[in-house]
C-alpha cells in the first residue's frame, strides 16, 4: 500500500496500555528538598491518546478508542470534552482504574524523571471486546493508529489478531510500538506504517544500524516488503521517512532547549498523519511532524496555537 492512496476516513487511535500523566513542572528539584511546583497537569494520556490529544491541538478530529478503566472513564470523558469535540471518544469499558504515570521536570537544570505504573487493562476477554467494539467502529479507508506498549507474552496472539481485525475491516494500520508485539505485527504484514525510533529500528532488522540518514534509509528499505511506509524518529537529529517511491530526511533549523521529552514521538506522528491527510504529501506530512513534535519539545503545544506555532518553527525536508 502506497502512502499516496488519497485519505478520505477518519483517524482513529487505539490504547491498549492507556494512562493518566501525571506531570510536575518545577524549577531546582532535587532528593531530599521540599518545593513548591510552577504548574501540574493531569490529563488522559497514553501514546495513543497523546497523539489524539496532538492531533486535536492541530485543529484534525480523530476517534479516540482502546481500552479504558470503569472507575475513572467518566473523569476521562470530561477531560476530552474541553477539546470542543475533536475527540470522539468510543473506549471500550473494562472493569478497573486507569494507571497514572508521573514525571517530574526541572525547567531550570533541564533534566526530567518519569515514573511508569506497570499495571495494565489488557486481559484476553478485555482484547477480545475491543476487538468487538472496533469492528463496529471502523469504516473502510479509516487509519487505526496502534501506539504505546502492546502485551506481549500470552496475550501476544490476541494481540496480533486486534491488529489484524482493523486490517480486516478495511483500516489501514499505524504501529508505534517496541518490543515483540512491533516484530510480530511487522513480520506478519500488518501494519500499513511503522514509526520505530532508531533503535527500535535496530531490533526490527536484527542488527546494529549506524545512526546516519543512509544507514537508516538503507535499512528501513529492507521492510518495506512487509509494510508500505517507515517513518524513523531522531530524537533533536529529526527524522526520516522511507516509501516504496521516496525517501526524505528533515529536522527543525532551530535549536532551542528542550523542557520535555515526554510526549514528542507522538507529536512527530500526529503531526505526520495530519499534514498527509491534508495533503497527500509524504515530505508535507514529515515537515509538518517535525514542527508538531518540536513544539512539544520546547513547551510550546501546551501555551500557543498551532496556527501560530507552524508559521514560527522552520524545518528543512530534504530527498535522500
């Protein structure tokens, strides 16, 4: 499948490991002090919803589904209302409480600590039901994104035959996940697109890959016999993106610090999936990632419009 195919369905981003972050911003943090905060923000998280939370801070609506815990939806579904609609959330109900994740960042020394919750809502019946949900939910031309931690383990084939039952209803697929739920999903054809970081990129292809634009084009041109697109994340270097028909490199031209990393990965993401629906572009699409997922990098997505925000971040997108 070719990233060209004109995008006419919704987006629609699907948490198996959802998540309340938890984020406290300070300035002199340190072991064994007592401080006073500048800012706490709570809000419906998860890779997934993070990157429908992106995608709704661009002004693009998107589906919100995945799994959800009983005792915190209603708080959840309040969260999502204050987006004047953006998101349509259609979880599937489990019984249970959603886990919090907490980071901690020093704005002043520019270093941060995330602390993760392990638990998980997944179970077999729970995937199953999901499974249900979305059959229901998804119309042909519709993208599923499937982002953020995936069980592995027993639950690794109920998990591949999620996947492949939003393939089945006519979905195309996106997978940014790790681990072996991303090798499994990527050996068996699942996935449309992939958006491995370069050293998830690495297990994909079972060897070390020098972190250089033709060493990772080289290498992500070697699964595309499995799926049509490989968008490959830097870090502050960028990224690229390979196709059957192309492959681009870009990075933002400015260099201002960092305040977070939390959350960029799937900024890069939204910000691809939503330039590409506007334009059909694959080089449109990575630049507008690039200037979502800085912008996140640097505070900006939480305290000006993105209308603002693209006009201000330059990035350069280049053909390899």
């Amino acid at each position: 499948m070719d990233v060209y195919v004109e995008y006419k369905g919704r987006i629609i981003t699907v948490g198996v490991s959802p998540a309340w972050d938890v984020c406290c911003r300070g300035r002199g943090l340190d072991w064994g002090r007592h401080a006073i905060i500048d800012e706490q923000m709570v809000r419906p998280a998860g890779k997934a919803m993070n990157a429908a939370w992106a995608l709704a801070w661009m002004g693009c609506p998107s589906v919100a589904a995945g799994l959800w815990g009983r005792e915190d939806h209603d708080e959840m579904i309040a969260a999502v209302a204050r987006l004047d609609g953006l998101i349509e959330p259609r979880m599937t109900v489990v019984e249970g409480r959603t886990r919090r994740n907490i980071s901690v960042v020093d704005t002043q020394a520019h270093r941060e600590m995330h602390l993760r919750d392990p638990r998980s809502l997944a179970s077999v019946d729970n995937l199953r039901r999901l499974g249900g949900d979305l059959c229901n939910l998804i119309h042909p031309g519709d993208t599923c994104v499937f982002s953020g931690a995936m069980p592995g383990g027993e639950l690794l084939a109920p998990t591949l035959d999620l996947v492949r039952t939003c393939g089945r209803c006519g979905a195309r697929v996106a997978v940014d996940t790790y681990g072996p739920v991303f090798k499994g999903i990527v050996d068996a054809g699942l996935a449309w697109l992939i958006a491995p970081n370069v050293e998830e990129l690495r297990e994909l292809v079972g060897s070390g890959v020098e972190d250089s634009p033709a060493a990772l084009v080289e290498a992500a041109r070697g699964l595309l016999d499995r799926v049509g697109v490989v968008r490959v994340g830097r870090g502050e270097k960028g990224a690229l993106l390979v196709t059957k028909t192309g492959a681009w490199t870009g990075c933002a031209t400015d260099r201002n610090p960092a305040l977070s990393t939390v959350g960029c990965g799937d900024y890069l993401l939204a910000g691809f999936l939503a330039g590409l629906g506007e334009t059909g572009d694959p080089r449109a699409g990575l630049a507008q990632g690039l200037k979502a997922s800085a912008a996140r990098a640097w505070g900006w997505s939480e305290t000006q419009d993105w209308l603002e925000v693209e006009k201000k971040i330059a990035v350069v997108v280049e053909p390899m």
